[in-house]
C-alpha cells in the first residue's frame, strides 16, 4: 500500500470521527432544549398554583430564597470561572441579573394573576423577537432568511394559542403589559449574558446572577411574607419547590450552558415549544380547556421549530 493510500484512510478516519463528534454534540444539544423547554413549561403552570396561595413578591421571594440556598450549595463544585472574574464585567453582571430575577419573575407573577396561562404564552412569542433584535445590535449576529420566517411563523403559532384568553375577561391589558415586561426581560438577559458565558463559563456566571439577583429582592421583604409562607399547603410547597430547585436552578444552569453552545438567536427559536408545554400541563394537570386555536397554533408552532433546526444545518 503506498503511503499517498494510507495518508488517505488516516484522513477520512479523522474526518468520519469528526464527523460523528459533532452528531453527538449535536444530539446533547437538542436533547437538552427538549429537557429545558419541558421544565420552563410546566413552570407556568406551577406558577398558575403558587401566585393563588402568594402574592407575586412574596413568590418570587421564596423562590428565589431557595433557588439562591441551592446555588449557594452548587458553588464550590462549579463556580469557578474560566479566568478571574474583572471588575469591568460587573455592570453587566449586574444588568443581567436584575433582568434575570427581579424584573422577569416579578413581572411574569403579576401577568399570571390578571392573564390565563395561555396569555403567557406570549411571552415565549415576543422574548425570541427582542433577543433577535438585541443581538443584532449587541452581538452582531446575523438573522437569516429562513430563521427570519421561521420567526415570524412562531409567534403567529403563539398568538394563535394565546387568541382566545385574548378575548376574554383575564385578558386585561396591564396583564399583557406585565407579560411584555418579562419577554424584554428574558431577551437581555438571555443576550447580554453571552459574552460573560464565554468568558468566564456558563455555570459559574448563572450562578452569580442567579445570587445577585436574589440579594436584589431584599428590600421587598415584609412581614405579609412569613404570614403566607407560614400558611403555605402542601400544593404550594411543591410548586414552589418544582419552580425553585428544577426552573431555577437546574433550568438556568442548564439555559446558560446552551448558550455557550451556540448563537442565541438560534436557541431562542427552540424555546417556542415551551407554550406547547405550557398548553398541554395546563389541559392534563390543571383541567384547562384545549380550543381549535391550541391545536393550529401548536401545529404552526412545531413548524417554525423544524424550519428554524433546518436552518441551522446551512
């Protein structure tokens, strides 16, 4: 065999093991954003129990109470960053982190007691729009044509799931102002968190925002909290602790590490099964109704989905 022969093999050995590396990553990837986006649906409809049984401060201090102990917990063994953290990341840091505790679990608790769970869908069809929009202005990433459709396809396919709450008497127009408030939310931080993730590690920067945010709750703190805590039932604890210890803090760790994986406009995309989550937790475990709009909306969300992965492959 002459060794122009054997360089060849050797090549296309190389090649194929690459080959099936990036199948594997890929496969991990994918299958983490299936797990991520089931967690964050059926965490509105825990949501849709707790904010009956708490106010919306008093749940989102609790949860993040116990989110912030978890993380605290997590810190010694994945906290360590990539390189020291510099103190000229902090204001980001810090922007992140209001965006990622106060102002998004704030706003999405109001919206939940004035909105049905379908309205909060919405959410999921207006963050992928504004974290499109801010990573073209922040991260100069690109908005292809076929994520471009598959962009607007979605959110016709989520408002079609929220449409008929629209209509209705919880549909007020503070609560879909809450609900806008927390789609801004989640596209900052989910887009100005991308350049610490790379830097400095995806686990290690959500757990600080996760702990800086927590800090920043404090001064809402009041004696109603340990009333309503104290008088918790058990249907209450446990969402508490589903949205707490599974949404908080394996969500977010898990959100942060998808993030160093790839472009965030293209993981926002796949967050659009998240209302199709949020619909069926809602019919299975808490008897709401599914209309005509449920089944269209979720049917045009799962294309968008397939348009944008398709994409990807380009």
């Amino acid at each position: 065999m002459s060794s122009s022969s054997t360089a060849d093999e050797t090549t296309s050995r190389s090649v194929s093991r690459g080959t099936l590396a990036g199948i594997a990553s890929q496969t991990r990837t994918y299958s983490l954003l299936i797990v991520l986006s089931i967690i964050w649906g059926l965490a509105f409809d825990a949501i849709s129990v707790a904010v009956h049984l708490l106010s919306p401060v008093n749940l989102t201090l609790l949860r993040w109470f116990i989110a912030g102990a978890g993380y605290l917990v997590i810190l010694p063994f994945v906290g360590k960053t990539k390189v020291k953290f510099e103190s000229k990341d902090l204001p980001r840091l810090l922007l992140i982190s209001f965006a990622n505790v106060p102002l998004y679990h704030l706003s999405l608790n109001y919206g939940e007691t004035s909105v049905s769970a379908g309205v909060a869908g919405l959410l999921v069809a207006l963050g992928p729009i504004f974290i499109a929009l801010l990573s073209r202005i922040s991260l100069k990433e690109k908005i292809g044509r076929q994520l471009g459709i598959a962009l607007v396809v979605a959110t016709i396919g989520a408002i079609l799931l929220s449409v008929s709450q629209l209509s209705g008497p919880t549909g007020s127009m503070i609560g879909i102002l809450e609900v806008i408030t927390t789609a801004i939310a989640y596209a900052i931080f989910a887009v100005f968190s991308k350049p610490l993730v790379t830097k400095y590690g995806a686990l290690p920067i959500a757990i600080r925002a996760g702990t800086i945010g927590t800090v920043m709750l404090l001064p809402l703190l009041s004696q109603s909290f340990i009333v309503q805590v104290s008088a918790l039932p058990a249907t209450g604890w446990l969402a508490v602790l589903y949205l707490s210890i599974i949404s908080t803090v394996l969500g977010y760790c898990m959100f942060y590490i998808l993030i160093s994986r790839g472009a965030v406009i293209r993981l926002s995309i796949q967050l659009y099964l998240i209302p199709i989550i949020a619909v069926i937790g809602g019919a299975l475990l808490l008897g709401q109704q599914i209309t005509v709009y449920t089944v269209i909306g979720g049917a045009i969300l799962l294309f968008a989905i397939a348009l944008a992965t398709r994409s990807q492959k380009k």
